[in-house]
C-alpha cells in the first residue's frame, strides 16, 4: 500500500508540467465565450484528465474520480494552483509526537506539495522514544519554504533554544504561512509569531500556553484557527484537519475532499475551526 502510494505520488510529480501544458492548451481552445460555462470534470489528480470535459455525471474513466459539476474559470484557477509546488519545511525535534507530523504530512504530501525535514542539527532523533528519524537538513543550511510546521511533543527546550527562535525570526519575512499542531504552538509562539494573535493548542496545555505567552489569545474547544497566514491547531488528530483546511486554502475544497477521501478519513468538517482572517 505503501510503495503504491510513493508511486502514485511519482507519478504526479511527472504529470505536473503535462497538465499545466494540456490546461493551457485546453483553455485556450475553448474561447472567451465559454470561460464562465459549466462541465463535468474529473477531480483533480495530478494526470492528464484533470482538463478532460464529460458530458455527464459519473466517474472519470482514466483515474476513477467521481465527476464534479464545475465552471472552466473555476478549474483554471484550481490547476494553477495545484500545479505551484508549495514547499513545506516540517521542523521535527527529538521526541516528537509522531500523529502530529505524519497525518499533516500525509495530508500534504497526497495533496501535491513537497515536504522537507528539519531539526536543530542533522543527527537522528527519536520520537516518542520509538521512532528514528533522519533529517533532511539542520536549522543551518535548510533551504527557504512556503510554509513552515511545528509540532508538539517534548517542545521544551526547542521553545527555549535560542538559536532554534532566532532562525524561525528570521524565517519570518520570507515564509508565506505558519502551522503549528499541539504544542509547537510554543515553539513559534516564543519566536514572536502569535504575537497579538489568536491561538490554539492541546487541550491539556491551554493554561500553559495563556501563561507563556501573555499577549496572544489563546482559545480552548477549537479544532483550529485561522489567522490568514497563521494556523495553530488543537492536538493530535486535530493537525489533520488544519492541514485540510490549508490544503483547501490553497488549492479548493474539492482537492481536500479527494485527499481526505483517500486517506479515508472521514471526521473533516469543513469550516470546523475558527478563521479570524482571511488570506
């Protein structure tokens, strides 16, 4: 299951440039006159049959995706988007929860975007003191990213570190969106990045973060929020569903349904969290 996913996941890398080819070209062939009409099209996949036209309802013949009812225009913006290849720098410290970084990372990865990892120096760590993970580079020489994620489990002393909150501050200018599931909601919160902020984190550490960081508000009972271009999520499971929710953000609703459907999880309700401003 496994290895065909990483195929899959070939595969569409392959088939970006393909479809922003076939998109343009299928665009253009059909006139002014129709960039506001209506069809059916397959659910975007990354393959050549995302700029297919069916003349009915039913499932795409070449990838099986049930066909959605949309407008040219619509689909146009969509393929764009999908097909720009947001960089994700998931920062992963020793004792990381591992649900925390790997259902976002499912979420992202399924979705089209290219994930990294990062941590205070190249050597191993070890989440939940189970796992080992070998980073893709240390907080020295990572390269820039659309979004940066934290993660909570032993954020302690990354939220401490100042080498750790001098590099995300720096980040700061450069980076599109920040993420956070549980308690890495501390880690960038120590940098300064919910500063005057609203905020939420693990449901046991609600207090903890009100007290860390008196100038955010921090929020209880909430899945996520959404601050435009700062997401924090609740724990755990909760950082799948944020990850939806920026996935839908930025690519549409639809590409997150397809992503949540094929991780068959079925618990996103979309707009379940707070969005305090959008982006």
């Amino acid at each position: 299951m496994r290895g065909d996913y990483l195929w899959d996941m070939k595969k569409k890398i392959i088939c970006q440039t393909v479809v922003l080819l076939l998109s343009t070209f299928f665009l253009r062939a059909q006139g002014t006159a129709l960039k506001d009409s209506m069809a059916w099209l397959c659910g975007i996949c990354g393959g050549s049959c995302d700029t297919l036209v069916f003349a009915k309802p039913g499932n795409c013949p070449h990838c099986g995706m049930e066909l959605i009812h949309q407008s040219v225009a619509v689909r146009k913006e969509l393929i764009e988007n999908y097909n720009k290849h947001m960089t994700i720098c998931f920062y992963l410290q020793d004792g990381v929860e591992v649900l925390d970084f790997a259902g976002p990372m499912e979420v992202f990865a399924y979705a089209g975007f290219h994930v990294f990892t990062v941590s205070r120096t190249k050597a191993p760590i070890v989440t939940q003191g189970i796992l080992k993970i070998m980073p893709d580079y240390s907080i020295e020489d990572a390269p820039p990213a659309d979004i940066m994620a934290f993660f909570g489990g032993n954020t302690g002393p990354s939220s401490k570190d100042s080498a750790v909150l001098s590099w995300i501050r720096k980040r700061k200018t450069s980076t599109s969106y920040f993420f956070s599931v549980c308690t890495g909601a501390f880690i960038i919160g120590k940098a300064g990045v919910l500063d005057n902020l609203t905020a939420t984190t693990f449901h046991a550490s609600i207090e903890s973060l009100r007290k860390a960081l008196p100038g955010t508000k921090v929020l209880s009972d909430t899945r996520f929020v959404d601050n435009g271009n700062v997401i924090t999520t609740a724990g755990i499971s909760a950082g799948i569903d944020g990850a939806l929710h920026l996935v839908a953000k930025l690519n549409g609703e639809e590409t997150a349904r397809e992503v949540a459907k094929y991780m068959e999880y079925d618990k996103w309700i979309p707009g379940q969290g707070l969005v305090v401003q959008k982006k």
